[in-house]
C-alpha cells in the first residue's frame, strides 16, 4: 500500500468536494482561525510519516487531549476509574448536565466532558504537577518536543467555561471529585488548549495501533487489553453525539476536538490524523470526516 | 486455531464460575425454559461449525433476528431507510418512547424496538408475504430448513404486546409507518418468535464475517460495505443500554435477545452464536457475555 | 356589578386590540372554523345568563369537556380515581408520552390527554352507555338539551387518533387500563367532538362557581370539598403548558380546548364562558385569554 | 370566627395523629434540630395575632425567604425580571439542573433554586448591602427587628452548597446571571440561614392577604395586582413537587422550606405559618401541610 499516494487522493478529492462548515466560535481564539487549512498525516506501524496539506502546522487539539489524559490513568487506575465514570455512549450534547442528573453524578464517558474533568481529577490527585506531566508524556508519545500550550486559548478557555465549572461543582455534590475545582479546571482548560501538528498527533497515536506499545516512546504505553479498550471507547464515544454515524461510514476509533481535528487509528496498520477548522452541526470538522470516510473506503478494509 | 479446543476450554471456565442471573419473565412461554442450557457454536470462514453443550438445541432468538430483518431491507432500501431510522445508539432501554418523542418519530436505530418497528413496516412495504420472506431468507442463510415460529410464544407476545403497539401507533402519528399496524405486528411478533440452534444462528450470521458472501446461501447477500455497516451497527447498538460495556470487554459487532441468545462475528475469522437463558439486569445473557470476553482474550483478538 | 357592561367593554376592548393567533390544524373539521368568531357568556350566581358576541353559536368545546368527564368519576370513584392519576401540573406539552414513561403509567393529572383517557376508562366502567351518559349530563348541567355530537369532528378524530391510541395502549402496558381501548378511545374522541355554545358551556360550569351546586339541575353535583377540588386542579393544571402564567395574569379556575373555548369560574361569583379559534403557540385562544384578563383587572377581584 | 379556638383545635388534632417524617439532613445544623416542636401563629387583617406551641421560637425559614426577595425586586424590576425566570410550575425537584438545560437558562420560576438564584442576583444588581436590605426588608414587614442569620447554618449551607454553585454557574453559561457568583451565594445562603418565629412569619406574610398593602409596615408594599400574582405563583410553584396536591388539599397559596416551615395566607382573611420540623418525601412539613389541611376544613372556605 502507497500511503503517500493514497492520502494525496484523498486530499485532493475532498478538496474538490468544497464542502463548507462552520468554525467554532464559543472562543475567538478558535474562532480567528483560517477555515481553508487541511492537512492528513499518516504513521504506519515501523514509524514511517506521510503527509500532505497542512500537515505540520499545530492546530488547537482540543478534546482530542482527552484520549492521552484517559491513557495516563487507565494505566493505573483502571479498575477504581470505572465505579467513577462509565464506557456507555451518550445519547446527549458532549457538556449536557441533564444526564448526569438523571444517573447521579456518574458521567456516562469519559470523552464528554464531565466525564473528561472527572479523568482530570483523577490526573490531580496522582500527580503534583499535572500539566507538566501530560506535556511530557504526549511529547514522549510524539518522539518529539512538540506540544506547546497556547496561552491566549488557555485564557479563553477559562474565561467562557462557566458551563465546565458548573459541571465541576455538580460532580463534587455528588462526590464524584476529589481536588480543588479551580486547580482541576486549569488543568482541564490547559490540556485543550494544546497545539499540535498532525504529524505529531499521528505519533502520539501511534500506540493505539500497535497493541499499546509506541515504537516513539520506545516502551508498552498499554497493554494489549488496554489498548484494545481505549479504541473500543472511541469508536463508541468518541464523536460526541455522532459517534455512531462515524462508525457506521468510517469505521475507525478515533476522537475529534472542537478545532477542528480528528486522530484515528486502523489496529495493526496505522494512525492517522487530519485537521481542517470548518465543523458540521454536530461539532465535527467536514473535511476530516470525508476525508476518513474517503480512505476507509479507499482501501477496503475498516475494522468491520 | 484449534477452534473446538477453544470453545470446550471457554464452556468449562464459564461452567465453574457458576454466573446467575433471572430468565425473562415478560412472557410465561420464555420464563418457563431450563435456565441451566447453555450452548456455543463457532462457524470458521470455510463454513466448518464447531460447537459444545446444547448448542443443537432450538431457542427463542427473539431480538437477534433483527439483524436478519435489516439486512433483507438494507439491500434494497439503502438510503431511504436512513431517513426513518438513525444510526446513533441509545443512552435509554430498548422499549423507551421516551427518546421517540424527543427525536420526533425517527427512532435512534434499528435495534430498538421502535427502531426494528420501522424495519419490519419496510419488510411489509417490499414483500405481499413477508413471514414466509424472513423464514426462507434465514433458512437460506443458514443453509438448512430450520427456522420454526414458535406459535405459544408468537401469540403470547402479541398479548403482552401493548408497548410495542403503542410504539407502532406512536410512529404513525409521526408519519413513519405506512402499513396496517396489526398487519406489521403479526410479522413483528412472527419474527421475534423465532427458534433456532445455536449452530443454525452461527451460520446465518457467517456472510457478516465475510464481507457480505454467505458460503451457505453461495451468494452475495450484502455488499462489503453493507455488511461492514451491519457490524457497525451491531457494535454501537446491538446490545441494548450496554453496547458501550460489550464493545469495552469483548469487542465483536453482535446482537443478543432475551431469550438469552448471543450472535457475533470476528470479521474475516468466524461467526458465533452463544446462548444460555439467564440475563443480567440490562436483559443480556450472563453466560454468553462472559464466553464472549474470554473467547477474545483467549485468542487476544478483537476487533481494535 | 353591571355583568352585561362589563363583558360589553371586553368585548370591545379585545376586539380593538386585533389579536392574532392561528386555528388548530390537526383535524379538517377544526381548521376550517371562521376565524373571527369571538363571543362571551357570563352567568351569575342566580342563573342570570349576560352575552355578547357569538355567544349563542356552537362551538367544539374538545378538551373542556374534561372537566365534565371528571366530575362523572370524582363523585364515585373518589379515592380510587387518585391511584390511577396524579395532581400535579406538567411541565411537558398535553400530549406527551415520555413523561407517562417516567412516572410508569401515572398521569400527570386529569387534564392532559394520557390523564383524561384514564377518566374516560373510568366512565367506561360505570355506565353501560358511557356516551349518552356524558351528553345526559352535560344537558342536565345546562338546564337544555344543548350538547351535539360533530360526527364529522369525531371521524376526524378518530383518523387523527394515532397518538391518543399510543397514548392508550402505553397506559393498558402499566396495567393503568381497564376497557377495551376502541370502546375507550370512541368515548374520548366523541365528547372531544361535543359543540356547545358559550350560554350553555357557563351554564354546565355554573356549579363550580357555587360550592357544587347547579341551579340549573336543581341538585347538588359535587360535595363543596369536591368542588373546590376539581377549581384547584383547572387552575393549577388547566390551560396545559401555560397554567401558571393564566394563573399568574388572570387567576381563575379555568379550562381551555383548542376549539378556542375557554371555560372558567369566580367561586361564589359566576362562571364564564369565551370562545375565539384563534390560538397561541400554547394551543390557548389568544382573545379568550385577554378578555379573561381584562374581565378581572376591571373586577379588580381574582382568586387571589 | 374564633381564631384562637380553631388554631388550638388544628394543633390537639394533629398532634393526636402522631404524624412522622424526617429532619432534613443535608446539613448537620438542620438535622440536629428537636423533630417534635410544632407551632403555628395566625394573624388577621387587623393585625390581631393567634398563637399556639411553639408559635414563638425562632427557626431556619430557608426557601420561604425567597418570597419576601421576589418581592423586593418585583416592585422594581418587573417586566424585565419575567424575560430572566417564567412563572411555569415545574415537574421536577428544586434543585434539577435538567429541566434549566432544556429550558436555556430561564428557571421554570423563581421558586426553584435556579430561579431563587436569579432572583438573588437581581438584588444584588439593585442593592449595595443586599444582605442588610433584605433583614431590614423583613422586619419592617413583621414590624419588628425579629430577623437573625444563623452563622453556622449559613456556613454549612455553604460548604454543602455544590449544587447551587452549580446551578449559579450553569446559569451564567446562558448569560442569564450578572453579579460575581461568591457574592451572590453569599447573599443567597445568607438568606436561606435566616431565623424567625411563626409569629413574626406571619406578620411579614400579612400584605399578601391584604392586597400588597402592610399593616405593620403601614405602607403600601405591592400593588394590588403584583400581591395577586405572588399569591398565584406561591399557589402554582409553592411546594416544590407537591404544589399541585398542595392546591388540592388546602387551596391557599404558600411557600415551604426544609427548615419545616410553612407560610400561607388565605386572601382578605389571614396570612398564616406553621413550624414542625419532619419532612414528608417531596420536603414539605407533614404536620404543617396537615394542620393547614384541617383548618380549611374547619373554615370550609379556601381560595377555591
């Protein structure tokens, strides 16, 4: 298989589709992006990187981050963290608060985002400098010093989270939240405003392919059984309330963020990630989405 | 792969664990049954079966046949169908009208009862006999004449059926349902009624671990990227309010029933159909679920 | 109190303001009403009847006669009835059916059509002849053989019954009904289908007005705690999804039907009867409910 | 009418009865409270007042507040106060965060938590000390310095105040909150922690029987039409999830709180409170909701 070709194909296809969405506006940090950007990076299982676009421009990952924080304590939390948040899709909006009232401060995920901040939390208590040690790790997942914290989209983040802080003070009424709920939201609006390059996304995906070992970080991130969870989660959660139309045309795990970003893997193939701002109604980017619908079907073969 | 080695060591390790769990009593006809059967039957891609315990003996498969129903309409309807039903699983039970109301009459997907009412109304559209259509169909699947309705059951479900009716007549006051209630019941309550054996089910599900082509019936029975959807489908939905938990655990696209049936299939490996009477608390066989997760982690494959 | 200047200065008032609404459109035979119509009858505690307007004309009086349906079943069934119907104002629209899922197969109250159906199958217990019993009495209320039949609204009713049958078979799955449901729902869609003029209406409302009492039927109707009872629940669940606000800018006991009726009483003053087809976005008639709040400003009496 | 007399009888009769419930005990400065005290105080449009039991100590009035700070700022703000908060009954408890998501932010009415927070926070737009405002703002209303804030149940309130914080961000995400949220839940629990006696209750609920205008405070507080509507919103939204058997069984508009206390009037007749700390199911008084039951009784009239 010639990826380098055949994501060129697919670049190029979708491209001519001039399919049109909307960029996220809840920021203007997000907001002021330029909505024409699109770039596809590919990581094959030996380490090899194909891209194309704007592959190596760093884009806001956003929710994608919520895929290394959930690594970082499945590692040792995994039995306790399920009696904390559960693995079943939601049927709602990612922030909605409804749900947690009716199933009692218990998120249904850990990719909304009561479930994220609840992952958040977890981070808080096991480590004493939380942002410093996600930094570190998604580099180390990278091979790479990639990641760089945007300042401006921190702020922002922070300024317009009100709905996020009052998903934080409902889970603690329902004593589902351990640490201090500023320092959690700062860590929370922290690892969303991270910036990457597809290539780099791509990288620190890598693992998820591989039965949990990433040949960046040279060591098992996961094990197998982890590893094999983690893209369960995403396939059934991880396109907010869209997960099962992107399993259904796709068929790959993989997680989107709000700026526009999509990270995938193909199990024992290769991860993917492409990125292009203009989102559809459901908060996805349309280009991404095409894009991963174009190439599964390019080479025949999803996980189904 | 010694597949008959394998499900003997599975059927014994699940023996010994000695799983309870409560026969469904919404009917006396499946109440009634032996709640200690338990049977597994695995079907290789070269149609070679394998099975151990009463894996020979006829079950009510109830809402596995859902599976059956969809694809005799996927083929044909394709698109237009996805404009009555959705794709996306559902955070509530599968006989909620709860959601049906708030998402105006489109039921989440085929799998829930509202969902599989639209399916069998698809069914009555296309065929002037339609129980004969799905009889002959499985039959055909399975390579063999073994489909029988059960007529206790099928009458007793229509006595107890006023949900189901009242989805029906709620899916009418949406416009979604074009043919005579009663008449779309009957085939409901027909299908539902259904028994076969654990080997006759795995067969009938062998064309979703190979692309589409059935090796019982010789032919195409759906394209590649058709049955890729099925799987999909059944990996998101197929498993009631704890889709997210058996694509978490096991990790294969599936349906089960509550007359303790499961189906599966490993695409490009093997179809499986599992069954034992007793259900845990979201109406899914205990025993089967727990021959599935130590199948997958016997041959430390799954789907991601 | 001049009554007859009082409802004349309304009249005028309303008619000045050149209200606009829109006339139901579920069925034909209700869609097709002159929507100019508008009239007002007013009925003291002595039977002297003041009008104005098309006060004289028939009308659909739909879900007002609710409350004469209620009050057959309040006299006997009295306890009983509060096990199979709750109290409470609802949140949802009239017809909702998620939440009878909620509150498992309890009716919010009597009004909502999930609660009046229960009524309706609590007549069709009582009496042999449930229909001639409902117009006998609404007659005997009125001191007139007033009450018609629309066969025409009626068929239509029927034909647009989809939801009311869901309606009906959801409440039979949580045992919460008795009768057959075609008998039931024919009872239900023919005393929707009653027509009244407003003399009439206030008159068979006049009772509520005076401890239970009907001066026209010479005879007690309701016990006073009854009475007072049934004007708590108009007022507090009466005009479906707007209740507080009628009672927050009126303040009367009151029921409205998307005829454009509006029936309502002053205890121990009068009751009243305003009729116009065009109604709000709520389903209330939009001048009925203005010349209600101008009748009490003028009065500067309401119930509170 | 023997005041005196008939609050006496109202007492030996509920007291006869032996009525249970339980001691809110959300925090430990409510729950350590003796359950038997019981008191009721009655005082007449003249301004004459009956006593009985423990009609003279103070207790935590908690959310009966919310009446007297709706009325600070309903003489002020309106119009505009009713684009912030609706006058809807609501279906759910009084802390849901479910139905404000479906609603966007406007509180089903001021009653609620939300809404009561909404309400808070138009003070503290309006007021430099809100706190000292709404003290002096009672006791002019019970013509007496009665009113103490309890620092250890305001305290409490405030470290178990999760939810509300919550609630108070959630709302700021709809843009429909304009104070800083500490500043506000400080007034807020500040007002839920003030302590009265029935007596002094009583009193500052005289205007409300007495169309706006206060004998003790000899001025003319609301309107004649505002009384009439705070009077019709305590009827429709008063009693948490009970209102509507509330209205059914008593008939007179009123305002619980967890403290055990209820306040009520009866129009152009009395206003009148009722202490006793068990709490039935949905929160309110059992002996209090009781008492108030009898005495219409007793007085065969109620607003109905």
């Amino acid at each position: 298989m010639d990826y380098q070709q055949l994501i060129e194909e697919v670049y190029q296809e979708v491209q001519a589709e001039n399919l049109k969405g909307k960029v996220a506006d809840y920021i203007p940090e997000i907001g002021n992006v330029n909505p024409d950007q699109f770039g596809i990076a590919l990581v094959d299982l030996k380490g090899n990187v194909y891209g194309v676009g704007d592959h190596q421009k760093p884009f806001s990952i956003q929710s994608i981050s919520k895929v290394h924080t959930l690594t970082m304590v499945f590692n040792v939390f995994n039995s306790k963290l399920w009696s904390r948040v559960n693995v079943e899709p939601s049927g709602d909006p990612f922030n909605s608060i409804a749900q947690l009232e009716y199933e009692k401060g218990i998120p249904r995920n850990p990719f909304i985002n009561a479930g994220a901040l609840v992952i958040t939390d977890a981070l808080c208590s096991k480590f004493e400098h939380p942002i410093n040690e996600i930094t570190d790790f998604i580099n180390e997942l990278a091979g790479a010093t990639c990641v760089k914290i945007n300042p401006e989209v921190q702020i922002s983040e922070k300024n317009h989270g009100e709905r996020n802080t009052a998903l934080a003070y409902f889970l603690k009424s329902f004593k589902n939240f351990n640490n201090p709920i500023d320092e959690v939201l700062d860590v929370y609006f922290s690892h969303c405003a991270m910036e990457m390059s597809c290539v780099d996304l791509a990288k620190s995906f890598s693992f998820l392919a591989n039965d949990g070992y990433s040949i960046f970080a040279d060591r098992l991130v996961l094990t197998e059984s982890q590893s094999r969870r983690v893209n369960a989660l995403m396939l059934t959660c991880g396109f907010y309330d869209e997960a099962g139309e992107f399993a259904f045309k796709v068929g790959l795990p993989g997680k989107s963020g709000v700026g526009g970003g999509v990270a995938a893997v193909m199990p024992h193939k290769f991860s993917i990630a492409v990125w292009s701002p203009e989102l559809n109604e459901k908060g996805n980017s349309v280009k991404a989405i095409r894009a991963l619908e174009l190439l599964t079907d390019k080479l025949a073969f999803s996980l189904f």
